[in-house]
C-alpha cells in the first residue's frame, strides 16, 4: 500500500512540476469501465502510466489525478495488476482469475468467479494462501483437466477480507486464549492476546473482531467485542448463529425515527390526490399461516358476465413509505429479506411498517399495489391492469380455515357462522386455482412435491415438537395466484423496455443433465431432448410416470439436484422450473427487496404515463445488476441461517432420544454412509464403519451402497429401521444405528491389506474399508473399489486370500493383470442382487492394481505425498467423514503424532502438532487445530509435503455452494458430482424452491 501511495505521488508530482500543461482541459471524461474494456482487448499488452495516459488523451493536471485515481482503486479492487515493472493489465491476460472465495470445512475451497462464464476453480487446502471464507482473491490457474476438466489453482493474492467478525466459543490458556469458531470453514483458531479478552471466561460463545489476519503458519489474531453467554446457555445457540451470519437484529436510531414518521393511518386526500383506485367496495380476503404477522397480500375473484374468472392480487405499497436513498431503504437493501428462524423473525423493515401499516390488517383501509386479470375458458390472460389502489380486506383469513371450509363435509358450526358468507368465493378461488395449475403443469412447469415441517419451540426455545407442513388447497390457491401476477407483471414491463428486476431460472448443466439421463437408464425411463437440452415439460412428464414407484423418491430427488439455483437478475432471459418466459417478484415487498424496487418502478411508470426519462433509465439500468447480486447473496445467507437453525433444533429434539428406534427412508446415500429422513423430517447419518454386516461399496452412478459379500442393496428411497446412536450439538449432526445390523465376518475383505503404499503413497482406508489413493496430478486423492473376477480367487469366497497374496509385506508373489475386455465395472442397480457380488467385476475383469501390488514398496521422493482425498462430505461442515491420518512424508514427528501424518514443529504453546498446553502463550497464536481429524481435518503441514487429510472436490453444482466427490482425474464421471449429498440443501425450482412459491416460511408460503 505504502509503495503504491509512494508512486502515486511520484506520478502526480512528476507530472505537475515536470511535464504538466494545466491550462489544458481534459477531453474526454475516462471511466473504469473505459479502462477495463481497453485492457482486455486482444491487441492490449501492459502499459505504463504515461502510455495509458496518452492513449486516453489526459492534457490536464487534474485530469490525470482522477485517472491515477481510477488505476488506484481498480488495482486495489484486483481488477487491474500492475506488474514489476511498473505496467497494468487485467489478471485475466496474467494468468490470474479474480473471485469469491467458497471455502469447504475440509479446508479446500473453490474460486467463484466475477465472470459467470468461467468454471470455477478448486483450490487445494495447502493452496489457500491464508484466505478465508468469501474473501475476494486472486488466483493462479496451475493445472487444467484434460478435455475440458475441471481447473486447479492457488491463491496468489487476497483483494478483499470478508471476515471481520467471528463467532465462537472461548478457550482460556492463563496468559492468551483461543477462540475455536463456530464457522468449520475458518480453519485456524483465531489467538486473543490476554489484554483483550473482555471478561470471557472458558466454555463462553462470543464475537470476536480480528484485528490481524493470519500470515504463513501464524493465526489470526483477534479482540473480544462482545460475549453471548455460555454455549448451554437457553437462547445463545440461535444468537450465535444470528452474529455468525451477521443478521443485523437491531434498527437503527435514523431508520426507526423514519419509520415512526410514518402516519399510522390514510387520509381520504391521500387517496385522492394520488389517483387511487377505490377497492374498498370488494370481497377481498388475506389467506396466511397461523403465525404471520406482515399481511402483504390480498385476493379476490369473481366470475364476470362473459363466463371469464377476474382475479385480483393487491399487494401492500411498500414503496409508497419507503422512498428511495431513505435510511429505510438503505437498511432494506442491506438486509435483503427478512429472515425467518425457528423462534423469531429478523424483519427486513421495523415492526411499525411490517406489522403496521403495511400489513393489510382486516376491516382497515390500506394502500396497495393491484394486479387484475381476466381469464377466459383456456386460462389465458386476455386482459390485465397493473394500477395503485386502496383496499379494505374482509376478513384475515388462515390456510387451516380455508382448507376445513373446502375439504370438510361438516365444517365446524363456529366456522361456518363466522365465515358463511366466503365459502362460494372460496370455492370459485379453488376452481380457478386448480385450472391455473392443470395449465402450468400441461405446460411444463416441473412439480417437485417434498415434505416440509415446522419445529414447536416452548417460551425458553426448547423444541417440543416436530410437525409436517401440509401443502393444502388453501396453500394451493394463494400458490397459484402469486405465480400468476408474478408472470403477468414481468411479462408487461419486459415489453415496455424499463430497467426492471426478473427472477431467472437457467436451464440445467448439459453435463448435469446426460448423467442425470443416464442415471434414470439404471430403471428403465428415458427422457426426450434434443442435443443436450430438454423441455421442462418431458421432466415433468416423467415425475408423474414415476410417482407413486419405489424409484419416485430417488429420481426425483437426483432430478432437483441436477437443477440450477433461481436467482435474480436484470435480463429475462425465462424461468426453466416454472417453463415460464417471463417470471419476477412482485408479491411480498415487505420481505423481499427486489418487490420492493420492481414496485417503485412500476409506481415512476405509472406516474409518468407509461414511460421513464432516458435520464431515469439509464440511472436505474445502472442499479439493477448490483441490487440482483446483492439480493441473490442475502437470500443465500438467510437460506443458510435458516436450515443451520433447523439442524441445531432438531439435533436437540433428538437428544432424549438417543437409543430409540424409528423407521426412516433413505434420503442420500455417499461414500461413506447414507442419510436417513425419519417421518418428522429429522435426518441422520448411519456411517459406513457402523455397517457391520459386509464390506460396502459406493456406486456413484446408481447412487447406492452394495455389499461386497451380501450383495445387499441400499439406495435412496429404500425404507429402514433405525436407532438414534449418537447427537452432536456442536456439530449439530445425528448419527444413525441400522437396528439389527449383524457384526461384520472376520474374514479377511478384500479391501483389507497392508499399509505399505511404496511411492505412491500410503494406501489408507476410510471408515467401511474403501481405499483411497494418494498420488499426484488427477490421481491425487482417487479412490478406487477394489473389484474382482467372479470365478478367481478373488471371487466371494477366495476375495481373502487373493487380496492377502497380492499385499504381502516383502515376500509375496507378484500378480500380473490380466486384460479382458467388455467387462463391467457397476452392477446396475435394476439386476438381482445375486448379479452384483462382493467382487465386481473391473474393466479389465482382474483384481486391481492395489489388490494385486499394495505392499510392494518403492523409493519415495523427497517432496513426500499429497494426502489422500476425503470421500464426499457433507455440505456446510455437518457430517463428514474421511481416511485415516497422513498423507504427508513418514518420519518421526515432534511432539508425536501419528505415523503417515505430515510432519509438523510445533511452535511455543502447543503439543504433539496442535494440542495447546495452559501457561506458555505462542508467538502470536500458532494455531493448527489439533491433530487431523474424522472430518479430513488439517494437522500441521509438513516442511516439504502436503496437509494431512485434505481434501479434494468435484465441480460447482446447482449455482450455489460446492459439495465434495471423489477427486479424480475426470471430475464429472459420475452422477454424484451433480448432486447435493445434504439432503437438507433443496434447492428447487420456484414452485418448491424456500425462496420461492410452494417453498414455506415462517408457516406461509414465499411467493
């Protein structure tokens, strides 16, 4: 920074006092844009200064402080790189890639790109560079895949901390303290210097801001700012996880005096002088959950003259008190959308707004914006008016009422005397509600149909209950309304040409989507398409050929997670989920701050006679990418805080119910376990090492863990029995026991043989005896089954002599491999078990090269071993479990340590490579996080090789966070590269996804 400030003055000074010509005026009025797109030009190689100077023609002294300005900020931004020799260029053209960082709690993490076009990039945990979670970084590409692999990189350089607070929980050592942080993605303990611990005592959760971050082996170095309580404390677990994502709970002093501002009541001359159209007059009714509180939307429906439905959809004015640049809008901005946890709501606007005057209470006048739409006998929208309005609702109705007064043939008495009069609009709304959606669904609109549920807190925030959501007409007809007025108002101001806000859904992956094609082949389904992209439609079609199969679960949860992440952006570019061309949101501005904007351009539209100044529009085209980027993040992190409050809560529902028995379905199976849904929704994992009754194996194309000696089958879908083994709070993980699992044959497997890796590294197994190999390049961190030819030694019974003989120590007789071609490498999953044996054939029919050679030693090279690659974790740091120690050069540790670990020199304060002893404070907190752990946790690096137990990942999926696979070489060669293997992770198209209509929140749905 100093040398960058010094040259600065050179420049300005030099040019001044030397060359300067200040009468001169600037010609032309340079951007950072400009620059940028000058320098990514083909022709453009990096210039200096004074060239960049004269192609831009700066004659001024002024002119050129603002351009060594522009330069300034576009090199500490990392957009721009000045090299050694004083030259500037775009990273790109320097073999460097610009982006967001996503790390992984394994300690790899992968490059985001700025450009959407370029892959993603994986970067090695030994790679990371000191960079954190979300920082914005510099990366060099190292390697690249064959024939359009996946890239490697490492971080050259951090642009941006994203880090400036973590939460976590309080370690006292005397003189200095550790905070451990609750966030598995920060992988070093952050140092607290004994100054500045605040009062915090041991076992303590609180927030710490960093104030150095952390360089080479040394960790980052932080101050106390706040102490949350004890971790068992009632209400700190949610409150960590609100300071973990940095939820802002508490308004500001300006934005609730603009909110108390605000008149808790409309006057007749407000309605007047704004043109408002009178609605007081209709049957208009709000339908919501039990619970809520913001009321932001209306319906009614009538059937008119001609035989056609009018639907009216009237949504709260939110725009209308919250003007823009306002303190309020600034705070709605950066919050994004409320924010809808087990126990409370985070709202995006003060109580005042949201609950007050902007919630359409019933039997009050309130301001609202209208959709009206006529439909005729085929459900197409013949006319439609988009206009400001005042309504008076009837009544506040909720989705239970509505649903007794449709579905019961004898609804309650009560009921039907208070709400007698509505039960015919009730019925009109449900005749038209299933019509819309007959049509949306002839039309292609794929129909995900998964269970939801609700956690029961008591007042302490204890849950007491665990009940399913259920997707009633009532939800069905607010659904279907909603997602019409959403389609028709994009649909309207795409064609006025205005900058606008839409919600987009791209099509699938082609890649995604052949192995997901390929997959469903396992069953007997096909899909038509045509190269490789495919209509919604034939999706849809074949959810409802399977629906009510044993395979309805599993290829339809495969189907949702081949699907991209809807997301917002300022181009309509279609909505694949919904098979919609036109899709916004438009129907919850008290919540959602892209409502909120689409609704204050349709108020300046309406105001200004259908058009907007040039002026105006430009300004606002301007705005729209960066408020779609920001309000796609902040629905990320909500999403994120919401699903992490509901695995804290069900893992504590869980825990007096440890060593009861449940029956569950399979919900994702892994390499190394399966996931379990029991009936309420809770899920665990049955760990591979607890599968005692054979030797499994991972297919990653079927999806499905198959026995090696049983051929017992198990994939996704499949109903079993299981005890609750196990509850980890701070994980916020349940482990699973399968009931009546027998112990495990004493025979030798065939995957059980020597430790001896020679060269190539120490073969090292996972938990159910899976190899994985260590190795460099695309091999680094490969696991491969070891699979034999039925009728060999290697076959079911003689799978343990073979595999005895082949990984003896110094004497065993060397097997050649023998080659036979057409052999199969997987069972498929639709064959009888009796075809798919302990022993699968290879696709040379032979046993493997491990089986056949694992104890053959060879002379290792200096530079040690890269570790071994972890088999597919679980997303966000909840279940993962990966090989043994080691992975680094063996040789004698200091401080002990395991054999095969990388070798580490503990520094002043810690023991055996991790373990910090009380009294002797490091120099500036070295922390390594202890030893390497279950989850492939990082020991301490070795002086010339690679981390213990890091690990290696498959490609981004789904838009959204990356997800671990086998690392190999080609990293798209299975399904599961595709796929989430957090069941808990849904992201869906609109009509399920939480974000969107269908998805629920707070007991409502998200339209």
């Amino acid at each position: 920074m100093q040398q960058r400030l010094s040259l600065f003055k050179e420049m300005v000074i030099g040019y001044e006092y030397g060359e300067a010509q200040p009468n001169k005026k600037v010609t032309t009025m340079v951007t950072e844009q400009d620059i940028l797109n000058f320098m990514h030009e083909n022709a453009y190689k990096p210039m200096t200064y004074q060239e960049l100077e004269k192609h831009f023609g700066i004659e001024s002294a002024a002119g050129f402080k603002d351009f060594v300005k522009l330069l300034n900020d576009l090199e500490q931004s990392g957009h721009v790189l000045r090299t050694r020799n004083d030259r500037y260029g775009v990273p790109e053209r320097m073999n460097l890639i610009r982006g967001r960082l996503q790390a992984h709690p394994k300690g790899f993490g992968f490059l985001i790109p700025d450009d959407r076009d370029h892959p993603d990039v994986y970067i090695h945990a030994n790679d990371m560079n000191t960079a954190m979670n979300n920082d914005i970084i510099l990366v060099r590409v190292t390697s690249k895949g064959a024939a359009g692999g996946k890239l490697e990189g490492e971080v050259d350089r951090v642009v941006t901390r994203a880090n400036t607070r973590i939460v976590g929980t309080f370690q006292n050592h005397e003189s200095y303290g550790f905070v451990v942080p609750d966030d598995k993605r920060v992988q070093r303990d952050i140092f607290i210097p004994k100054n500045a611990f605040l009062g915090a005592a041991d076992g303590q959760k609180v927030v710490v801001n960093i104030v150095q971050y952390p360089e080479g082996r040394a960790a980052a170095q932080g101050e106390v700012i706040e102490i949350l309580g004890h971790k068992d404390d009632p209400g700190v677990d949610i409150l960590s996880i609100i300071r973990k994502f940095q939820l802002p709970e508490a308004f500001s002093e300006e934005v609730i005096g603009e909110a108390e501002s605000v008149p808790d009541s409309i006057t007749e001359e407000e309605i007047v002088s704004q043109k408002r159209r009178d609605l007081r007059g209709k049957r208009i009714v709000t339908i919501d959950g039990e619970d809520a509180k913001d009321l932001d939307d209306a319906v009614n429906v009538e059937r008119l003259p001609n035989g056609n439905y009018l639907l009216g959809v009237h949504i709260a004015d939110v725009s209308y008190y919250v003007t823009e640049n306002s303190a309020l809008d600034r705070e709605a901005y950066n919050r994004g959308c409320s924010v809808y946890l087990v126990d409370r709501v985070i709202p995006m606007l003060p109580h005042r707004l949201s609950n007050g005057i902007c919630s359409l209470n019933p039997q009050v006048d309130r301001l609202t914006m209208s959709c009206e739409m006529e439909f005729d006998a085929e459900l197409n929208v013949v006319r439609h008016d988009i206009f400001t309005s005042v309504i008076k609702t009837s009544e506040r109705m909720t989705y239970n009422n509505v649903r007794k007064l449709l579905t019961e043939e004898e609804p309650d008495a009560d009921l039907l005397e208070r709400y007698g009069y509505l039960v015919d609009d009730f019925k009109l709304m449900e005749e038209l509600a299933m019509k819309l959606r007959n049509r949306r669904i002839q039309r292609g609109a794929i129909d995900f149909d998964f269970q939801e549920s609700k956690i029961i807190v008591d007042k302490d925030g204890t849950p007491v209950d665990i009940v399913k959501r259920e997707r009633s007409i009532a939800e069905m007809i607010i659904e279907e309304f909603m997602l019409a007025a959403n389609e028709t108002v994009a649909e309207h101001f795409h064609w006025l040409k205005v900058p606008f806000l839409y919600r987009i859904h791209e099509d699938p992956d082609a890649e995604k989507l052949a192995h997901f094609m390929e997959f469903i082949t396992n069953f007997g389904y096909v899909v038509r398409g045509r190269g490789n992209t495919v209509h919604p439609r034939a999706l849809q079609s074949l959810l409802e050929e399977i629906k009510g199969t044993k395979e309805e679960t599993v290829i339809s949860t495969v189907m949702l997670r081949s699907m991209k992440q809807a997301r917002y952006d300022s181009n309509s570019i279609g909505h694949f989920g919904l098979a919609a061309e036109f899709y916004s949101h438009f129907t919850s501005p008290i919540r959602r701050y892209p409502d909120l904007i689409i609704h204050r351009v349709i108020r300046e539209v309406l105001e200004n006679d259908g058009a907007l100044t040039d002026k105006r529009s430009e300004y606002l085209r301007g705005r729209m990418d960066d408020i779609a980027e920001q309000s796609s993040q902040r629905e990320r992190v909500a999403v994120d805080a919401e699903r992490e409050t509901d695995a804290l809560k069900k893992a504590e529902f869980m825990l007096d119910k440890v060593g009861e028995e449940f029956e569950g379905i399979i919900s994702s199976v892994t390499s190394f376990g399966i996931f379990v849904e029991l009936e309420n929704t809770v899920e665990g994992l049955i760990r591979l090492s607890d599968m005692t009754d054979d030797y499994y194996h991972y297919h990653e194309m079927q999806h499905a863990l198959i026995g090696e000696r049983t051929s017992k089958i198990y994939r996704i879908g499949d109903e079993v029995k299981v005890r609750v083994g196990r509850v980890n709070m701070d994980e916020k993980t349940i482990d699973f026991e399968m009931v009546d699992m027998k112990p495990r044959s004493n025979k030798f497997s065939m995957l059980d043989r020597s430790k001896s890796g020679g060269r190539g590294g120490q073969k090292k197994r996972v938990a159910g005896g899976r190899p994985v190999k260590g190795g460099r390049g695309k091999d680094r961190g490969r696991v491969r089954d070891v699979i034999v030819k039925p009728g060999t030694p290697g076959g079911t019974a003689g799978a343990a002599d073979a595999a005895a003989a082949g990984a003896s120590e110094g004497g065993g007789t060397k097997r050649r491999r023998r080659k036979k071609k057409g052999a199969s490498g997987e069972a498929p999953l639709g064959i009888t078990p009796a075809a798919a044996p302990g022993g699968t054939p290879s696709e040379d029919g032979s046993l493997s090269q491990e089986a056949q050679g694992a104890g053959r030693g060879r002379k290792r090279r200096k530079g040690g071993n890269p570790a071994a690659a972890p088999d597919t974790g679980r997303e966000n740091g909840l279940v993962t479990e990966s090989g043994e120690n080691g992975g680094g050069r063996r040789r004698k540790r200091k401080g002990g340590g395991a054999e095969g670990e990388a070798a580490v020199t503990p520094a002043a304060g810690t023991e055996g490579g991790g373990k910090r002893r009380k009294g002797a404070a490091p120099a500036r907190g070295v922390s390594l996080r202890g030893e390497s752990g279950e989850g492939g946790g990082q020991g301490g690096r070795g002086r010339r090789g690679r981390e213990a137990g890091a690990g290696a990942a498959s490609g981004r999926e789904n838009g959204g966070p990356r997800t671990e696979s086998t690392y190999s070489g080609n990293w798209a060669s299975s399904v599961n590269a595709l796929t989430k293997t957090v069941r808990g992770d849904r992201h869906t198209p609109d009509g399920r996804d939480p974000s969107e209509p269908g998805g629920r929140r707070g007991g409502r749905p998200r339209r």
